[in-house]
C-alpha cells in the first residue's frame, strides 16, 4: 500500500467532511484493506456525472488497494430515503427495484474495477431480521434522535406527514454497516445524518446485550464516515439532476457530453475539474490565473477528459473536434441526422417538436422567443414562422448544440 500521506491526500481530495480523520489514519495505519461501503437505493438508476463523484470515491479506495462495497439498496429501496424530501416517497415495487439495479451494475464498471467490486444487496440479509430483529433495531434509538434530523424536523414542524417507516430508513442503513463490519462508509453531504447512525449502531450492537455480540463484550469499532458534495448542475444553481435537466448522463453521446460540459461557468470548472478528473486542478488553475492558458481551453481539456472516461480516448479527441469547428470555425457538424417532412411547408413550432429537440409546442415556443433557433443560418424569433420546403435540405439550429437537415418528401 501507498504511504499514508499519499493515501490521505487521495482520499481527501474533493471531500467535503471526514468523520473524523484521526479515526481514518489510524485504520489505514494498521496496514490491511479497509471495507469501505457506499449505497444506492435503485430508484433511478441512469447514472449522471453527479452520482460518479461518489463512485470516484470509491475507485480511489480501490486504487490505494482497499476492499470495495457497492452495496445496492433492494430493501431499503423499499422504504425509500427521505433524505431531503419535503414529503414522503413512494415505495417502490420489489420487481421494481431488481430491474432499477441490473440497471446500476450495467454502468458502474465504467468507472469501478470489475474484478475489486464486490455488490452487496442488503436484502440478503434484511429480510432474515424478522420481527423480533426489527424490533430490536428499533428499540435502539429515539424519536428524538430522529427528529434532530434537519429535513424531518422542518416535516415535523409543517405538519407534513412522516410515517414510521422512513424512520426505519437511516436505522437499517446503519445495520448495514453492523453486518458489512464497514471501516468506512462513503456518502453525500445529505446523507451525513444517515451515515453517523451507522456509528452510532456498531457501538451499540457489538456489546453482551446485542444478538450478534453475546460472549463478546467489545463493540465494533466505528467506520469513519466521508462525505463528498452535492455536484452542481450546468445551470450553476441547483443540484444535479435529471429532473432539472441540468444533467450530463454518462451514457450520453460523446459530442453532447462534451457539448454540455463546454456550457458550464469557468468558475464551475474547477469544482468538475477536482470532483470529475485525476488532474492537477490546482496547477491548471494557476496557469488560467497567471493567463499561460485561455480558461476556453482548460474547460475543453476539462470536457475531452471526462468524455475520455466513459467513451474512450478517439471519442473524446472526435468530440473535440467536432465541437472546435462547429463553435470555433462556424462549420456544420458531419453527422447531422436528416428528416423527411410531408408536405410543401411547416410551422417552425412543429418542425422543432417533430426533429425531437422539443418535448412540447410550449418548450418549442420558448426556444424561438428566445432568439435560439435558426434555419439556414437566419435565427427565427417568430413562434407563427411557416417554412416553405422542397427537396432541397435546410439546416435547422436549436439552442447551442442541437442541428439536423429537413427537407420536404
């Protein structure tokens, strides 16, 4: 293994909170792999780039030789987490949940290492607890202690339901981290509270009263709990979310992975650039600063390296390209898809919905009083604009990266 300073700086980098580091260079200190857990409820499993800052994590402890945990939700799924929810989830399906995680296990790999990944389901374990187990679980903490948790006591206070089984939710997360003996459990910044019950069970169950501890009168040494933040989406406002549409999925075409990542703000970069890439951020950083490089060209080497990851190095370059002489040189991209339009003319509303680059005539109206559509190079700010076709092709431009040829059958 790697000298504990390297180890550290590694493991440091991008994280928002270690609970507590004193506890974490003591376990790495004692010289053997550690088990770090991380936990994804299957709820939505389309992996964007703001749930890879997590799995980066976890490739990081890989690295270092550490033993790896995907551990995936399938009961506490069920439950749903009510981590930053205003009201309560619904519950998903048990069929539900083995599609949403065959869903996860197909993406992960872009990033983990197959063969020093071990996938846990918790439901391999969850469902023995039975009555009595749960009971005992239950018995282990307080309401209180649940309602110093910030988004349950702002429910509580607004008189929005909370059902008692959500407060399951943080209790069996933290029973897993009992059963998995978890040095170190990695999570969001909104998982924190969730995260520290897990501590706060492994010293309660490992004493002579707990039923896996009898005889045993030591408790289990807590894990150390790492949290990362919550990546900003390409707005520069709001979490990233697919909800928002301010996402960049990892399964995306490479040219609009790498379009979407050109749009974000320079001083958002540098947050991709250390939660996102193994680069030296802080050296690129200093040379925008100093004004050795132009900040166009460290977000584009940004974007080639992310694209890099999860397409390969030619797509990545190809995407580059690509992007430079459609922006840079004003020409049009080679691969534009063509459509056949019925008839002698359309609405430009219609052609907009109908290329799929709307998913309704509102969306489509809003792109075209904001000035982002153009035909032929003509921008188009007129929503009752009628386009006269034949069989001669036109270019039609949608928002910055959105291109495709029409003509008429």
């Amino acid at each position: 293994m790697k000298p504990l300073d390297e180890q550290l700086k590694l493991i440091k980098r991008g994280a928002e909170e270690v609970i507590s580091e004193a506890e974490l260079k003591a376990k790495l200190s004692q010289g053997r792999p550690l088990i770090v857990k991380a936990g994804f409820d299957p709820s939505a499993p389309d992996i964007h780039l703001g749930h890879t800052v997590l799995i980066r994590k976890m490739r990081h402890f890989q690295d270092l030789g550490h033993e790896v945990h995907f551990l995936i939700g399938d009961f506490t799924g069920r439950i749903g987490d009510p981590s930053g929810r205003s009201k309560t989830r619904k519950q998903l399906s048990g069929e539900e949940v083995k599609e949403n995680a065959k869903t996860y296990k197909k993406q992960i790999f872009k990033i983990l290492d197959k063969d020093k990944t071990k996938i846990d389901f918790n439901s391999d374990w969850c469902d023995g607890l039975g009555t009595e187990g749960i009971f005992d679980l239950a018995a282990r903490y307080t309401v209180a202690r649940m309602l110093e948790r910030d988004d349950f006591l702002k429910r509580y206070k607004g008189q929005e339901p909370i059902s008692i089984l959500e407060f399951l939710y943080p209790l069996i997360q933290g029973y897993d981290s009992v059963v998995m003996k978890a040095d170190v459990e990695l999570g969001g910044t909104d998982q924190k509270f969730n995260l520290l019950v897990g501590r706060d069970l492994q010293r309660s169950y490992y004493d002579q009263s707990g039923p896996q501890g009898k005889g045993n009168p030591m408790p289990q040494e807590p894990q150390v709990v790492i949290t990362m933040p919550l990546l900003v989406g390409l707005d520069g406002v709001d979490k990233m979310s697919k909800s928002l549409n301010n996402y960049v999925g990892i399964n995306e075409d490479p040219g609009d992975m790498f379009g979407k990542i050109m749009s974000v703000s320079d001083d958002l970069m540098w947050k991709y650039y250390e939660l996102l890439t193994n680069m030296d951020h802080e050296a690129i950083k200093k040379a925008v600063t100093e004004g050795r490089e132009h900040p166009r060209e460290a977000k584009a080497s940004l974007a080639e390296d992310i694209v890099s990851q999860y397409h390969g190095d030619k797509a990545a370059k190809d995407a580059r390209a690509s992007f430079d002489a459609v922006f840079a040189k004003g020409e049009l991209p080679e691969d534009m898809e063509e459509f056949v339009i019925n008839g002698p003319g359309v609405g430009i509303v219609d052609l907009i919905k109908f290329v799929g680059f709307a998913a309704s005539g509102s969306e489509a109206r809003r792109l075209v009083q904001q000035g982002a559509v153009s035909i032929d190079g003509e921008r188009v700010n007129d929503p009752s604009y009628m386009i006269e076709i034949g069989s001669e092709s036109h270019v039609l431009k949608a928002g910055k990266r959105k291109f495709c040829r029409f003509k008429s059958d």
